[in-house]
C-alpha cells in the first residue's frame, strides 16, 4: 500500500463529534424545535426576508371562517374526532374499525390496543401521497354496493383490507397483526396487488413504500426491547402502559417512535451516520451558534399523523392521553394548500406554481415550515368562531375539523383537487 499524509484520527474527537452529532439529533426530534424554527422563519418571511413568499395576514380571517364552516357542516355537534388514520378508515360512512375489534372479539383489551396500533402504523407508513390517477375499488358486501376510493382515503381502505387479509403478519395462525418477519416479506408485487395497482392505475412511490415496509419490519426485529419478541409496533402498548400508570404524554410517544424507527427513513438526511428522516437544509433555519443543528428544518410529518393516529387505540383501551398540544400541525399538501389557496401565503414568482419541485428544496421547507406556524396561529382564530376553547378543541381536533379538509375543498375549486405545489415524490414523505 502507498504512504499517505493523512494525519491519524484522534479518536477523542471522533467521540466528541458523536456526541455532538446525537444531540442535535435529539434537538431536531423536538417538537419545540419545530416550533420554534417555523416561527422564526413566518417572522422572517413577515419582515420581507424570505425569497419566496410573502405573508397575507389580512387573509388569516379568512382561512378562519372558512375552516369553521366547513368544521360544521362535517360535525353539525362539534364534538370533533381526532385527525387521524381512522378516519379514513371509516371512509364513505363505513365503520371499518368495527370489523376489526369484531374479529378481536376473543382479545383483550391490550391485545386489541396492540393489533389497532399495529394497523394504524403500517397504514400510517403506507399514506404518502397517491397521486391523481391511483383508485382503489372496495369489493360489494351483502347490500352494499362497491365503491371506488383515491387519495388518502383510498390509501387507509386499501391498507385496512391488506391488514385484514394478514398479508403483514408471517404467522397464518394470527392473521391480525404485523410483525418483523412479515413485514421484511412484503414485495412490491404483492403491494401492487394488494393496492388493485396496474398500468391503468399507477399508484406514486410504490417502490418505495414496499422498501419502506421492509426497513420497518428490520427497524423491529433489531429492537425487541421496544418492539418484542416477534418485533410487533403493537408492543409499544406494554412499552409505555407500565403498571400502575394509566396515563401517556402524545410527545412521549413521538419521541419513542422518532428513535424506535429512525432507521427506515431514507438516508439522503443524515448528520454524521445518524438519520433525520422528515428533516431539510434550510439556510435560515436555526440560530447561529446552535451548532450542528444549525440549518436543520425538522418536520416529522409522517411520525406526529402516526403519533396522532395511535392516541385513539390507547384511549380505547382505557389509558388517558395528555399533552396533545405538544404536537404539531402536519405540513402538507392539504394544510400547506390551505394557507396558499386562502391568500395568506403568495408566491413572489408566481411561476413556482408551475414547477416540478423536490422535497427537499428551500422553497418546499420553507412552505412546510410556514405551514407548522401559520396552523398555530389559525387554531385559536377557528377556535374563537365555534365558541370552543383549547381543551374543547386540540389541534388535532382543528387539523380534522377542519384545514385538511378546507385545503382539499380549495384544492377542488381551483385545481381540479391537485395541490397547488406540484412536488415529486418517493411515497416516504408526502
């Protein structure tokens, strides 16, 4: 071998650069950096800084009312469910959920909470966007007829039926679950097949979601102190329901699965050899002098729906959930599409509109980060018009009521139902 003058590594600063690296990445699982960093950026973009937007503020009444009164059309007693995969599970009126605890009949309370969680996390993970041209056709039962879904609701029905079919599970026995072995089986093939995908209807990101799945199932099999055994998400129920506690933090349970599953994200965000997943450069993002952090815009978008999505199977299993405000809104195409299509956001090159965009270009995190912050202050405005006070109405009661919903019947009128970013996807993000 040839001599080099490479100097040798010390390996005291090899630690202190570990160190340095696993702190920020706590950092940037916060959720109070994700705050904090999104309102320092709409501060930015409010005093003219920001290179692509510019703040409507006069548009946020707006927004406001048109939120609430879509709120009460949707739910005429206001008393609005949490915005979560479930949801979507009751798609067109049917009560899917119900199918499921039907089959659980025999299970306990725990052992129904640890088959919801698993149902809710797979299909959470599958719910990147679909695309326009994706359906999924859900087969007649008795004398009820068959109905074609798309999007996100087509993604939860399609999910739901894969869950029932066991096609998650590796064991025939115990259809009804998801676990390591079965999950690192999945091939794109069967997803397709499962999701009804064929040339005339393309479904984004397939690819990609059947990888995702895999790394799951990996992610669980190499931790059986959180996942168990068989590597099942369903074991985070026993992770976090010890005995004698009867209660659980929502940021708790984000933050044991923002490092329980850390590994399955794609690796394109890393500091050092640690991965950010939902996580982008932005020049602004960050304080100077905050260290490695520092121009880091974390979301973790994917992570808080599925946080969001897990509050409903712990509190039917009779464990109270605080903290709900911790979390954050959900910067995406819907209520990132609520504050452009309302006003409250404007493009300074109105072309950006038109253009193909990648996740993780600067305008797209600053839209997202714009979105996080502008869902703050729009809550106690929607809020104010229902006559609801915070605890009445979470975020995640605002999120559902709500702007997803505002944003997508925004999205109908002036485009057709397509976002009004177009932004390519690998089906891990969106």
């Amino acid at each position: 071998m040839p001599e080099t003058n490479t100097p040798p590594v010390n390996p005291a600063y090899t630690i202190a650069g570990n160190l340095r690296g696993i702190g920020a990445a706590a950092e940037l699982r916060s959720t109070a950096t994700i705050r904090a960093r999104a309102n320092a950026l709409l501060a930015r973009a409010r005093r003219g800084e920001s290179a692509w937007f510019s703040i409507n503020d006069g548009a946020m009444s707006t927004a406001a009312g048109l939120v609430a009164e879509i709120t009460r059309a949707r739910y005429p007693n206001l008393e609005i469910p949490y915005h979560s995969r479930w949801r979507h599970f009751e798609a067109g009126g049917i009560n899917r959920p119900a199918l499921l605890n039907e089959a659980l009949a025999s299970a306990t309370s725990a052992g129904r909470a640890r088959a919801q969680i698993d149902l809710a996390l797979v299909s959470v993970l599958l719910d990147a966007g679909a695309g326009p041209q994706w359906r999924y056709l859900e087969a007649a039962q008795g004398e009820r007829p068959g109905c074609e879904y798309s999007r996100s609701e087509g993604l939860g029905v399609a999910s739901f039926h894969a869950f029932m079919s066991g096609m998650f599970s590796s064991d025939p026995q115990s259809p009804l679950q998801a676990d390591a072995a079965g999950l690192k089986a999945v091939t794109a093939e069967q997803l397709a097949a499962a999701f009804q995908v064929n040339d005339g209807n393309p479904l984004v990101g397939l690819e990609g979601r059947a990888a995702l799945l895999r790394r799951l199932g990996q992610a669980l099999q190499d931790q059986p102190a959180l996942f168990g055994r068989l590597g099942r998400p369903g074991h985070l129920f026993e992770v976090l329901v010890l005995p004698g506690k009867n209660t659980v933090e929502a940021h708790e349970l984000l933050s044991i699965l923002l490092t329980g599953l850390s590994a399955i994200w794609p690796a394109q965000n890393m500091l050092g050899n640690i991965p950010l997943g939902d996580c982008w450069r932005h020049p602004a993002a960050g304080e100077a002098g905050c260290g490695p952090s520092q121009g880091w815009m974390p979301f973790h978008k994917l992570s808080q729906w599925l946080s969001y999505s897990l509050l409903e199977p712990f509190e039917w299993a009779g464990v109270q959930v605080n903290g709900l405000d911790a979390l954050t809104g959900l910067p995406e195409y819907r209520n990132g599409g609520l504050f452009l299509d309302a006003g409250v956001l404007l493009f300074k090159d109105p072309a950006q509109a038109q253009r193909l965009h990648q996740a993780g270009d600067e305008l797209i995190v600053e839209w997202r980060a714009l979105t996080v912050a502008l869902l703050d202050e729009l809550a106690p405005l929607v809020r104010e018009q229902l006559g609801l006070t915070a605890e009445q109405m979470p975020l995640a009661c605002v999120l559902e009521g709500g702007t997803w919903a505002a944003g997508r019947a925004l999205a109908q009128q002036l485009h057709q139902g397509l976002p009004p970013l177009n932004i390519e996807s690998d089906g891990t993000v969106f």
